[in-house]
C-alpha cells in the first residue's frame, strides 16, 4: 500500500520563494521544478523520489542552477528516511545512496492540517542540521520552511510555496 504522504506528495511542483541569511540579512530569491514520483528498487521497497531543479538569484541578477535527487522510504507510524540520490537507479555506485541523512515525521489528523517534519544533521557532531516543515494547505499547494541551524542558532530561514502542476496519472507518457 502507498504511504499517504508518498500520495500528498508525487506529481509536477513548481515553487517560489526566498531564503534569507540570518547573518547578513541578505536574500536569494528561489525558483524550485520538482517531480516526486513513487518507485520501487531491486528489493521491492518504494520510495518516493524527488527530481529537484533549482534556481538560485542573488540580488545582483546572478543565477545559479543545481539539481538535487532526494527519497524518502517510510518506516513505521508515520516515520520516513531521508536520503540524497537515486535508490531506484541499478546502476549508482554510490554506497551513500542508500543511507539515510535525516529523519522524519509525517502527521495527517483532523486536529491539524497535514505536515511533514524534518531534521537532518549536515555535519558528522551534528552541529549544522537542517530542520523543515512541509505544510499541506490543500491538494494542490504546499508551504516549505527551512531553518539552517549551527550550534542550535539559526543561520539561514528558507520558505516557498510549491503549487503542483499535475498528478501522477497525468503525467506526459515518456516514449
């Protein structure tokens, strides 16, 4: 059975928004493409993989583009692994592929709208480590916040609002 976040998640995103360095107080303006489909690998565990193009633009109109390919794999009671990278693709020698950088936790009740939350240590002490909320407004629209902390003090706030272009089954057929 698909996991209801894998269903709140997959389809065609697009997404605009900001980050801001605590620090210096300057801003980035963030342009987000992402197709999140459910796959199985090998071992018939599902994952929902995520295809990230981003855009980043400085104040100076300089832009930067990067690609990104994160998972997620549930565990149990609402619990998900992060990971960075393709566990789907056979032909990855990555051992990283498969480990797991950052936990989270996805709540759907009717005392709440839905959410996924997510901590994710950037450094081996875990000093640096991201922590995020993905708020499912309604079928179509997600709010993503970020916080980039170090040593426990905010670094960096990140938020788009990603609204999905369309859903799994009306997705374009690949010839």
């Amino acid at each position: 059975m698909t996991p209801l976040l894998f269903i709140y998640m997959a389809g065609l995103w697009t997404a605009d928004g900001a980050r801001t360095s605590l620090v210096s107080g300057k801003v980035v303006q963030i342009h987000a493409e992402t197709e999140a489909r459910v796959e199985s690998a090998a071992d018939g565990t599902s994952y929902l993989v995520s295809h990230n193009r981003l855009t980043e633009t400085l104040a100076t109109n300089d832009a930067h583009t990067y690609e990104r390919v994160f998972w997620l794999r549930a565990k149990d009671s609402g619990a998900y692994d992060l990971g960075y990278g393709d566990p789907t693709d056979a032909s990855s020698t990555n051992p990283q592929t498969l480990a797991a950088a950052g936990l989270g936790a996805f709540t759907a009740d009717t005392n709440s709208t839905p959410h996924f939350d997510v901590s994710q240590p950037l450094s081996p002490d875990g000093s640096l480590r991201v922590d995020s909320v993905s708020r499912f407004t309604d079928e179509s629209t997600v709010e993503y916040d970020e916080r980039l902390l170090q040593n426990g003090h905010p670094v960096s706030e990140t938020h788009l609002t990603y609204k999905k272009v369309w859903l799994p089954q009306d997705a374009p057929q690949q010839p």
